[in-house]
C-alpha cells in the first residue's frame, strides 16, 4: 500500500482485539456482501529482519485485521490463511487472505443441546441465540470457573424485532448432530418470510473503540435514511446489467432428510406433493425452469415449502445483479451495504433515462496505488 493512501492496516488478537500492529499492505482487495462473507487479500512486504519480526505477529485463525480509511473501519474480519513467498531476488512478502466475521460460523459446530426453541419464538431471537452460543469460546461440556468470566469472540447485539405478521418459529439442533452454525442461520434465514443477517464493524463514537455487531433485518437489512445518489455522466465510472437465466427459474422444490425405516429399502429423500410455481411468469409465456435445493436435516414438508417458495422468489426468471462503479469520496459513507442508491443514468441504451431506487447488497473497495485511483464497485439489488 502506498505510503500516502487514506487506508491502513490494523491487526488484532482475535479474541481480546488488542492491536499487534499497524502494518503496510499492498495489492489490497476487499469486498463485503449481505447473505455471504466477505473477503481481503493483501501482501505485506518484508525488507529486513525488524519487519519480519512485527509480521511473525500475524497468525491465521487467532488474528483479526481491519481496514481502515479516513478514520472509519471500512472492513474487519479474520485471517485465515497465510503464505510467505521468497522471489528469485530474495524479496521476501507475506500474503495475507481474510475473511469478514460471518465467516467463522462456518468454522464452528452445534455442540450443545441447549439452543432449542419448542415455544413459538421471533426468528431474529433465535438467530441472536445462535450467534451468542457461538460467541462464547470455553468448552461448553466443561462448567465455568466460578468468577471467572468466559472468554467471548465480542460480538454484539441489537434487539431488532421481525415484523408483527411473520411467522414465529421453533427450532432446535441436537448435540452430535454435528450442525454447522452457518447452515443453522442459513436454514432459519431461508424460510418464507425470513431475514438477512451480517457482521458490521465500526467505531463507537463515546470512545474509539472497534465494535463488532450482528445486524438482522427481517425480510431485509436496509441501513440510511436518505438515498444516495449516483450518476453518470457524473460519479458512476461505468457500469453493467449481467441477466442470467441460467440461475433463474419458474418452479422450485426443495427436498429434505432421507428416510429409511426398513434397512431393505432404498433411502430416499422427503419432498412436498407440490412444486412451487412462479404461475404469472409462465401465465406471460415463460417456459418451466426448474430450480432445486437439498436441506438434509429438514423433516417437514411445510417447511420445504417455505424453502422452496423463498427461492423462487429470490430467482424469479432471469436473476439481474446489477453493478456500478464509483469514485469513493467524502460523501460516501463506510457502512454502505442495505443503504438505497438512486442510480440516474442517460446514455444510448437508457436514451429516455434510467431512474431507479436498488438497495446496495454487495460492495468491493480498490485502494488506491502506483496511480490508481480510489474505487468501489457496488452491487445492487432493485428496491
């Protein structure tokens, strides 16, 4: 990273969150979604034995590393992998991929019986059981020492509620079913009328400190009151409109755990009756285009259904994420993702004018260096 980039680099212990050290990184990537995690790749280069002494400090699965710009955390996460690399010349570098916070629920199992909710309960409840369970990092087979306090992860948590007509739930997951917590979220997240969940990093403005929150949103997450807004000719470098139909669909059938009560006969997994239909679409001319998931721990058809019906809706067709491309200036704040961005857009294709509200569901930064400038590509989902 050049020396005079609004960006830098801060490492972590992962658990405790004290700072290692503020290291140079080059070749920076980041990117952060909502409903997948995000990513960071750098190279830290190594002149001299002094700063390869500082780097020994990164250690992948027990280091957290933030970016920051301009005073703002722009990213956190944790590093997971590492490869030190000597060139021909003896130059020596340590490459550096992370993955924001969302990523550790997939390292980590249901060992436990007490996360189980038999009375109806808000989704968002129980996602924030979930994450409080994985927050903790003693045994959880072994009792507490008394007064002592357990060691945590640090994440934190809002109270957001799902709206007042959705559905409540119930769950539970066994010990020694193995579950990984991320297929847990996934699974409840899914549903019909379900939610979206993510890591968001930043500053607490009483005192500097980093913060790691969950943030729900129930169907959505939607950050901002007021709408940003891009144009071009004018902030948006270019910009592009991928339609796929090949990940699209007009018919949806989820299917769950196999059953095999007779050990003579073939196992074979549950599935509704009933195929979900998009009947407007193939009303309008739409041939069947069948979209399919496997959810192995799942042993009610109601909620195959639920799966099927929320993966229909979120694959209608022709799936169209559409992307631009942005200087990042003062007016773009660090917490853009479920933010809404009114993009104008007058060329030969849009000659009457593209004037559409999309909410921002995905975002890749490119710092700038040898030249290059700041920029940020934002992914986006039509309000």
């Amino acid at each position: 990273m050049a020396i005079d980039t609004p960006y830098r680099a801060i490492f972590c212990d992962l658990l405790t969150d004290q700072t290692l050290d503020i290291l140079p990184l080059r070749d920076v990537s980041i990117d952060d979604y909502i409903g997948k995690a995000g990513s960071l790749s750098g190279t830290i280069p190594i002149p001299n034995k002094e700063i390869a002494d500082r780097v020994k400090k990164v250690r992948e699965g027990r280091t957290a590393v933030y970016l920051e710009r301009g005073g703002d955390l722009w990213w956190g996460g944790i590093v997971w992998t590492t490869t030190l690399q000597s060139s021909g010349r003896g130059v020596l570098t340590l490459g550096v991929q992370a993955a924001t916070f969302d990523s550790y629920a997939s390292r980590r199992r249901i060992r436990t019986d007490a996360i189980s909710f038999t009375t109806p309960t808000d989704q968002l409840d129980i996602a924030r059981r979930l994450w409080a369970e994985l927050d903790l990092q003693d045994d959880p087979s072994v009792p507490p020492e008394e007064g002592k306090e357990p060691r945590r992860l640090g994440i934190t948590f809002g109270n957001e509620k799902s709206p007042p007509d959705y559905p409540l739930r119930t769950a539970s997951w066994r010990n020694g079913d193995e579950t990984v917590y991320l297929d847990a979220l996934e699974q409840l997240a899914s549903l019909e009328k379900g939610f979206e969940h993510q890591i968001l990093v930043y500053r607490d403005p009483n005192d500097g400190r980093r913060v790691r929150q969950l943030r729900l949103g129930s169907p959505k997450i939607n950050n901002g009151a007021a709408d940003l807004v891009f144009d071009r000719p004018g902030s948006i470098l270019s910009y592009s409109f991928p339609y796929d139909a090949t990940r699209g669909g007009t018919t949806a059938l989820a299917r769950g755990a196999s059953t095999n009560a007779n050990a003579g006969t073939e196992s074979r997994p549950i599935y509704p009756a009933k195929q979900q239909l998009a009947t407007d679409l193939l009303a309008d001319g739409w041939p069947l285009l069948d979209l399919s998931s496997d959810h192995n721990e799942v042993t009610d058809t109601l909620t195959l259904d639920s799966l099927a019906f929320r993966e229909l809706d979120d694959a209608r067709g022709t799936v169209v994420i559409p992307a631009i491309s942005i200087h990042l200036g003062g007016i773009v704040p660090p917490a853009l993702l479920g933010r809404m961005a009114r993009v104008r857009i007058t060329d030969e294709w849009f000659s009457e004018g593209l004037d559409t509200r999309y909410r921002i569901i995905g975002v890749k930064v490119t710092p700038p260096e040898r030249g290059r400038p700041d920029t940020a590509e934002l992914y986006l989902e039509e309000a």
